[in-house]
C-alpha cells in the first residue's frame, strides 16, 4: 500500500478517535473489505497469523500489523480489547 501510511503499534490503538463516516465508496471495495477481515479472523484464530490492517482515525492515515481475534458487523476486536471500527479501514492483507 502507500507509504503515506504510518505505522502505529498495537498498544497505542486505545487513544485513537474514530469518525463515523466511511473511509470507502464502493460498494464492491466495501464487501471485500469485510471478506478479507473474515479470512484474518480465521488465519488468526488457526495459525495465530499477524496481518497489516490499513485504516484512517480523526488524525492520519496508519497501518497495524496485529492479530484479529474477532469480528463484529462493526469492529475488528483485537488483543487487549482493542478495537477498530470497519468502517474506518481501507484494507487488510
């Protein structure tokens, strides 16, 4: 992806404040969003797999490499209780 995104740790996502809106447009961009999600919970929860998820907070573009431990229709739950919410990511991989 770009490398206007920058990297943000894990243990720093807690004091991250997230708009509402949607970062995406398309609809076809927005189901495979969650279709990838799907398969980081699964790589996740079988191989304890790390992956890079690319989103927007108030503030800047970021990526994180985590583990996603659960999914929601709104969030992505990561360790500690950590959240990011769907609509705020472009991208996982």
């Amino acid at each position: 992806m770009n490398p206007q995104f920058e990297t943000i740790a894990k243990e720093n996502l807690s004091q991250l404040v997230f708009p509402k809106t949607e970062v995406l447009q398309d609809e076809v961009a927005i189901k495979q969003r969650f279709s990838d999600l799907n398969r980081a919970l699964s790589l996740g929860n079988l191989e304890h797999s790390k992956i890079k998820i690319y989103f927007e907070d108030d503030q800047s573009l970021k990526v994180v490499e985590t583990t996603v431990w659960g999914l929601t229709d709104q969030r992505v739950i990561l360790k500690q209780g950590n959240v990011i919410p769907i609509n705020r990511i472009f991208k996982s991989v």
